[in-house]
C-alpha cells in the first residue's frame, strides 16, 4: 500500500487540479509561488484553498449529475 493514498483516479487530471489550486488561491487573496514550494504557506490558508477546491469540485460534481437525469 502507498504512503499517500491521495492518489488520483484519473491521473490526466493533474494539471486541472493544480490550475484550480492557483485559481482558489487567487480569488482568496493567498499568493503561492509558482515553483511548487508551499512551505510558508499558512496551514490554515492552505486548509481554506483545499476546502473550497473540494466544494467547486462537488458543485461541478451536483451539476453534472442534475444534467444527466
């Protein structure tokens, strides 16, 4: 078993998960760099992006399950 079980179902969806990562922050006012080191990000700002990433992925989520009824 893998130490990280964040793993992705749908490995191509990477570079859509990182642009939405940098789209969250910015519209919360939260500036990340963009080489990929996160490590004076504020543990609560990162908890604030990864719940409103996780709420727009439901959302999309909601949306495409009401589309296909």
């Amino acid at each position: 078993m893998s130490a990280n079980s964040n793993n992705l179902l749908v490995p191509q969806a990477t570079a859509a998960l990182d642009q939405m990562k940098y789209e969250v922050a910015q519209e919360l006012g939260i500036s990340l760099t963009q080489d990929g080191y996160h490590g004076n990000l504020l543990t609560k700002d990162a908890g604030y992006i990864g719940g409103s990433i996780t709420r727009r992925l439901v959302q999309i989520a909601e949306q495409s399950l009401a589309g296909s009824k």
